[in-house]
C-alpha cells in the first residue's frame, strides 16, 4: 500500500480500523480501488485548495465534501 494512503487512513481512521481497511485493500480489489479514490480525492482537495480564487475555492469546497473533510 502508498504511503499516501496510510497518511490518508492515519488522518481518518482509529488505528485498529485502518489496520483492518489496509488488510482488506491488500487482499480485495474493489476495496483496494475504494482506497485509490479516496487518495486522488484527497490530493485533489490539496492542490485546489493551495490555489486562489472563487472556482479554486468551489472545487476544494466538492473536494471536501466528497473526502468528509
């Protein structure tokens, strides 16, 4: 698994939850492309919200919605 992704599940989930999520991805393809969304979710999140101006913050706005940020 990525490193992002475990920075990602580390800033989201107890310990023993990400544990299981990063067993379960390394084993289940659709889980292990559950966790791959929520990481280019994730960075998307951070590259628009590095920006300015109103539709960079209408993006990161969606961005964090969709990641529960």
């Amino acid at each position: 698994m990525s490193t992002k992704l475990r920075e990602v599940l580390q800033a989201r989930l107890p310990a023993e939850e990400m544990g299981r999520t990063l067993k379960l991805a390394a084993r289940d393809p659709e889980i292990r492309s559950l966790c791959d969304d929520l990481v280019m979710a994730v960075e998307a999140l951070e590259r628009w919200s590095a920006m300015t101006g109103r539709e960079a913050a209408e993006r990161a706005e969606e961005y964090r919605e969709l990641v529960g940020g």
